[in-house]
C-alpha cells in the first residue's frame, strides 16, 4: 500500500494523523507525521519509519521511503 506523508521535523511532540479524503480530494491516503527528530542525516527519516511502523502495527523493515527522502512530502511503500 502506499501512502503520502508531508513530515514535521523538529516537532515538540511525535504523532500521526490521517488526513480524512474529502479534504483531499483523492483516493490515496494522505497523512502528516510529527518527529522530534531533525532533518539531519536521515535522523528524520528513520523516525518517520519508526512512527508509521508504530502507527500500523508492522515491523520497521514493512515500511520504505519511495520517493522524498530528501524532502518533507514523502511516499511510502507499507507491506501489511
């Protein structure tokens, strides 16, 4: 399943939330992913991975960066 995540590093709280469709207007599920890790080394990217695992329930190695790993919107390959 993919999946679009628009991350916030730096933040002062981790979470994940899900942009409900109709203010998307698509089909593909959106979400915002808050780290508190910087955008430094892939130190971000990594706890975006950790979080999303979390988040659905599967293994760190279930979760991969697509495309995006050098920006904040990111897409993300999820094996569920």
């Amino acid at each position: 399943m993919k999946i679009f995540v628009k991350v916030k590093p730096n933040a002062k709280i981790e979470k994940v939330e899900e942009i409900p469709e109709q203010l998307i207007g698509r089909k593909e599920v959106d979400f915002k992913v808050w780290v508190k890790e910087s955008a430094k080394e892939g130190k971000a990217n990594d706890a975006v991975i950790k979080a999303l695992a979390k988040y659905f329930g599967v293994s760190k190695s279930a979760v991969n960066i697509v495309s995006g790993a050098t920006v904040k919107q990111k897409i993300i390959d999820l094996e569920l």
